[in-house]
C-alpha cells in the first residue's frame, strides 16, 4: 500500500494596500508595511519549522530568511528546535538569483532550493555547491515531491510562506495553503500592472471552485490592520 503523503501546515503571510497591491508595477521592494508589520513577520518565522520565498522575491527583496532574534533564538532552543528555522526556496529555473544575495551569505541557518529539471545544468552545478539543492518536477517544482523531502529529510511540520505572488499562486492551485496571515496597509497604489498577492496560475474558473477560508483574528494596531484566515 502506498504511503499517504504527509501534509504540512502552510501558512502564507503578505502585506498589501487597501487596493488589494503587494507591490508596484516594476515589482520594486516593498516599503510599505510598518515596523510593526515587519516585527509580527518576525515572529511568525520564529514559530515555523521552515520558511519559504520564491526566487524573485528573495532577489527583489534581497532577504536574508532569518530571524536574528537573540530572544526569538532562545525561545526556540527552549523548545527543542533550531535557533534559526529551515530557509527554503523555489525556483524552477535558478535564473532569478545570484550567488551575491544575502540569502547565501549567510551561514547559521541551512539553506535548501527546490528547482526543476529544466533548470540549466550550470546553474544547478553551481547553486549545489552554496545549499541543499533538489530537483523536483520537469518544467516546474513539483511541491509533493518537493514537500515530501521537507517532511522526511528536514523534519519540517509547519512551513511560513513570504510570497511572491507567483509562488502564492502555484500554492493555491495546488491546494496547498492552510492558513493566510494578512496585513491591511493604510495605502494605495493603483494602476492594472500593480500586481495582487496572487499573480499567475490558473485560478478557479468558477466562483463554486473558489477556496474558502475563515476569519479566526482581526486585530487593528496602529493604522494597520492583522487578519488571518485558516481553511474551513
């Protein structure tokens, strides 16, 4: 009999403006949210197993995956855990990053990347040798391949997602996301090419085929306001 494939606790956390943007049209970093907003996404990171980002996002935002935290550190060694959670990332094409990205400079926290077959070969050879690469899925990564690995060779139950809107699509049309931790900024961006919090995929064709979450918390600190959803 074929083993059930464990399922992990996604959770997706962005921030976005009160017309529904995540960013500007040319994807610039986002520096819109609040000291606030950025102190509550450290303490999700410091409550997963693993965090995960896309590769555009990383190389946008030039993260660095980590939380820094003595406090945070030693509340999770308390715990058992590591001081620092599992920093994972996606992309099919290894295109996106560069060796020079602070995300590989640093070196307390293990680094994994999850990219597909169709990635070229010199890329694979050369991002191998900086973290923990797997090849998982042909065109793109395959997350059941690639969730599996995270499960069994890295212990990973709980898994923080930081977008981009590409990833939080993919996740989506895969029925992957368990919880969303959402910040309302007091802004706006406008424009069409301003992208959502979810870009690309395929979507639902059908209001019936949409996902359904529930509101558990909404909370207003300062001009911002911190929901999340979980699936009903």
């Amino acid at each position: 009999m074929k083993a059930k494939q464990p399922r992990l606790h996604v959770s997706v956390n962005m921030v976005m403006t009160l017309d529904g943007k995540a960013t500007t049209p040319d994807y610039e970093p986002a520096r819109f949210s609040s000291a606030l907003d950025k102190r509550v996404l450290v303490e999700f990171r410091a409550q997963a197993d693993a965090l995960m980002a896309g590769a555009g996002t990383v190389r946008v935002e030039n993260m660095a995956m980590s939380l820094s935290d003595p406090d945070l550190q030693k509340a999770r060694r308390a715990v058992g855990q590591s001081p620092e959670p599992l920093r994972v990332i996606i992309s099919g094409s290894l295109r996106s990053l560069q060796p020079e990205l602070r995300v590989f400079k640093r070196r307390d926290a293990p680094l994994v990347i999850f990219c597909a077959e169709a990635a070229p070969k010199n890329r694979r050879k050369m991002f191998g040798s900086l973290c923990d690469l797997h090849v998982c899925g042909r065109e793109s990564v395959d997350f059941g391949k690639a969730f599996q690995i995270l499960h069994d060779d890295y212990g990973v139950r709980r898994l923080h997602g930081e977008g981009g809107p590409m990833l939080n699509s993919a996740l989506l049309d895969a029925d992957l996301v368990d919880e969303l931790d959402l910040t309302l900024a007091p802004c706006f961006f406008g424009g069409a090419a301003a992208p959502t919090i979810v870009e690309g995929g395929r979507g639902r064709a059908l209001m019936a085929d949409a996902l359904r979450m529930k509101l558990v918390t909404c909370e207003q600190r300062g001009q911002e306001i911190f929901l999340r959803y979980v699936r009903k």
